[in-house]
C-alpha cells in the first residue's frame, strides 16, 4: 500500500495568515488483486488436487475389477479341469472295470 502525504504551507501578504494545504493520496487496488490472484490460485490448486483423488479412485475401480474378471475366469478354468478329470477318472475306472470282467 502506498501512501504519500504532501503538507504545503504558504505565506500571504493580505496579512491573513499562513494557509496550510495538506493533500493526501492513498493507494490500496494492488493489495486487493494480488490478494484475489492468490485466492483465485488456491481454488484453482484444489480443484486439481480434488479431481486427481477422483481419478486415483476411478483407475483403482477398474483395476479391481479386471482382476475379478480374471479370478472369475481362473475359478471357470480350474472347475472345467476338474471337471474333464472327473471324466477321465470315471471312464478309466470304467474300463478297469471292463478288462476285469474278462
């Protein structure tokens, strides 16, 4: 903030006495933008802090649910396996069973 005072004091000769002006100026607009810039600058800085956080929350959804995907696909692989065993195991039995009777 800027100030500045000027005091000018005069002497007349009608015999009236001194006469004192004093003019003041004041200046306080420079203050008030930078103060509005460094708000402006903080609202801004948090609305990228804010949506950063929502795009960890989003990355980390689609994650997760990729590896569901592939965990549900894993437990589908291991049942068909288990499965096709099952099979493999009845009909070898089955032809033991066969040779046996024989």
């Amino acid at each position: 903030m800027s100030d500045e005072r000027v005091t000018e004091t005069e002497t007349t000769t009608t015999g009236e006495g001194p006469h004192t002006t004093v003019v003041e100026r004041r200046s306080g607009g420079g203050g008030l933008l930078i103060g509005i810039a460094v708000l402006i600058l903080v609202i801004v800085g948090a609305y990228f802090l804010l949506n950063q956080s929502r795009n960890d929350d989003v990355q980390t959804q689609a994650i997760d649910g990729a590896a569901q995907s592939v965990s549900d696909a894993a437990d589908k692989v291991g049942d068909t396996a288990q499965q096709a065993g099952d099979t493999v195991g009845d009909t070898a039995q089955q032809a033991g069973d066969a040779v046996d009777e024989n």
